[in-house]
C-alpha cells in the first residue's frame, strides 16, 4: 500500500490511533462545539459533524491513493466543495 501504515498489532494500532488522527478530530470536534454554541452551525453531536467533514475531505482521494490510484480532479476545487456541502447539512442559516 503506498502512503499508508500498516499495523498488525491491535493495541498498537489503537494506541497510535488515540494519540494521533483521533486527538487531531476532537480539536475539530471541540471548533465544532464552539460553532454550535455560536448558533452557527446545527446542534447535534459534535464528533459526528466533524466525522462527516472528514469523510467529505476524502472523499475521492483516500481510497484511490490506498490503491496506488492516481486521484482526479484539483484538491483546491474538491476542499471547496467538501466545505460547501458541509455547510449546506449543518449551517442553521
């Protein structure tokens, strides 16, 4: 798999996990709750709306690149629209 950590140890893996991706989602989570608090974007479960940006942001490079697949389209014009469609669910505007 090129670009990737494969991990065989399951506890490992989790360890490595929790102290990085995860601690990098719930400061997005925590913006998140700040936003909701703001009465900018909709209340619901913080770590699930920042879940959903993050699916949203990979959506068309991560698997691709898992693959060593070459990806299509501008990452500039697929982060716009992430953030748009993002917004279109949760902003309560």
């Amino acid at each position: 798999m090129s670009g990737s950590v494969l991990c065989t140890d399951p506890k490992l893996g989790a360890s490595l996990y929790a102290r990085g991706p995860m601690r990098a989602w719930e400061e997005v989570a925590a913006y998140v709750q700040q936003l909701q608090d703001r009465g900018i974007l909709a209340a619901t479960d913080p770590m699930l709306i920042a879940i959903h940006l993050k699916g949203l942001l990979e959506a068309g490079y991560v698997e691709p690149l898992l693959w060593g697949a070459k990806t299509k389209g501008k990452m500039a014009a697929s982060v716009a629209d992430a953030v748009d469609v993002f917004l279109r669910a949760y902003s309560v505007q």
